[in-house]
C-alpha cells in the first residue's frame, strides 16, 4: 500500500505542477494581452491627435480657398460688369479677401 500512496501523491503532485504550469502561462499571455491592448489604445489616441491636428490644417485651408474663390468671384463680376479692368484700378486684393466673411462665420450667427 504504501506505493499507491507514492502514486497518488505522486499523481497529485504532477497535478499541481501541470495546474501551477497552466496557471504561469495564462497569467503570461494576459500580461501580454493586457500591454498590446494598452498599446493599441495608446496609438488610436495618437493617431486621433494627429488627425485632428491635420482637419485644423485643412480647414484653414478650406478658408482660406473659400476666401480666395469669393475674391476672384467678385473681380470676376466687376470685370464682367465694366468691360475693363479700370475699376480694379488701385484696390488692394489683400484687403478684399480680409473683408470677405467666412461662410461658416455667418451660419453660426
């Protein structure tokens, strides 16, 4: 009897150290999986800040475009109205495209 007892305890001890075994790989690969998440959402948040910082980019430019696009609209008309470039004569162009509103100025008012 006393070697099934070594057996059992045996058989038991292989038991833990398989649980003990499984137990120290589980807890690696969600150590694991714990950091690439962490990761992952670190890099959307940069990837957000980039892209944000870019749409403020582009949406002065869409100003700006909308700006320019208005003043050529304007001496466009005034050439098309006068027949000649004579009433441009003396105006500053920087000064037309500052006192150009943004459209989306006015439809927040």
């Amino acid at each position: 009897m006393p070697k099934k007892r070594r057996t059992d305890t045996s058989d038991a001890s292989d038991e833990e150290k398989d649980y003990r075994d499984k137990r120290k790989r589980n807890n690696e690969a969600v150590k694991k999986s714990r950091f690439k998440s962490k990761q992952r959402t670190q890099e959307t948040f940069t990837r957000v800040s980039k892209l944000k910082e870019d749409n403020k980019v582009l949406e002065e430019k869409v100003k700006m475009l909308t700006r320019e696009l208005q003043c050529l609209k304007d001496l466009f008309l005034a050439h098309a109205a006068n027949k000649s470039q004579a009433s441009l004569g003396g105006m500053d162009l920087q000064k037309l495209l500052d006192d150009i509103p943004d459209d989306k100025d006015q439809s927040n008012k």
